[in-house]
C-alpha cells in the first residue's frame, strides 16, 4: 500500500480509459479510493452480482454496479482541451492583504501537460 496517497484524479472528473473490456470509452468518476489506488467510473467496467429473494414471493436479481479500476489504466481528459492528458502538479503562492504579517500561503494544483491550463 502506498504511503503518500495524492490522486492525480479526483470525483467528478472525466476521464478515459486506456485498457480492458472498455478501452477507449470516457466516462465520468463516481468514487475514488485513494488507499486501494482505484476508481470508480460511471457505466463503465461494469459488473453484475446475483442477489437471492430476501423474502418468500420475491424474485432474485441481477444487479449491475460499476466496478472500480486502477487508477493507473485512466487518463484524465482535461476540461480546457478537451483531450485526455499527462496531469502534473503546480504549487502557486498567495499572498495576503497588506496589513497582516503571515507567511504567505501555498496551494498546489493540477495541471495539463498539453495546454499547460490548471484544472480546478
């Protein structure tokens, strides 16, 4: 397991997968699972579990449900360019108002690799 868990790709962001039964297909994340390093995409690798009648009178069902994949088999398609993309880090200090004596504040964010924009 990996000690430092930073997720190059976070919910709610589409994303294209690079192999298995869905190579090709973009889809949208639905979870993610940093400490397992898997994701979970919207209508894609999906599978089906057999659930037994609880009750008498009730049928069995087929339940499909997305199934995680790694992270390392998508690639992030970038908002701005609309292509899928390498995703690095950019860390951007912010400076406080006049006035206050802090140190000033760093935030890291997400870059594309291709269009250079940040990904919020």
């Amino acid at each position: 397991m990996r000690n430092d868990i930073n997720m190059k790709i976070k919910k709610g962001d589409k994303v294209k997968i690079l192999t298995g039964k869905d190579k090709g297909k973009t889809g949208k994340v639905l979870q993610v699972f940093p400490a397992r390093d898997r994701v979970s995409v919207e209508g894609l690798n999906l599978s089906i579990k057999h659930m037994r009648p609880r009750r008498q009178n009730e049928k069995g069902q087929r339940i499909e449900f997305p199934a995680p994949l790694n992270a390392s088999n998508l690639m992030l398609v970038c908002p701005k360019c609309n292509k899928p993309a390498r995703v690095g880090f950019k860390v951007v200090e912010t400076k406080k108002p006049e006035g206050q004596e802090a140190k000033p504040s760093k935030k890291k964010f997400r870059v594309c690799q291709k269009c250079k924009q940040i990904i919020n």
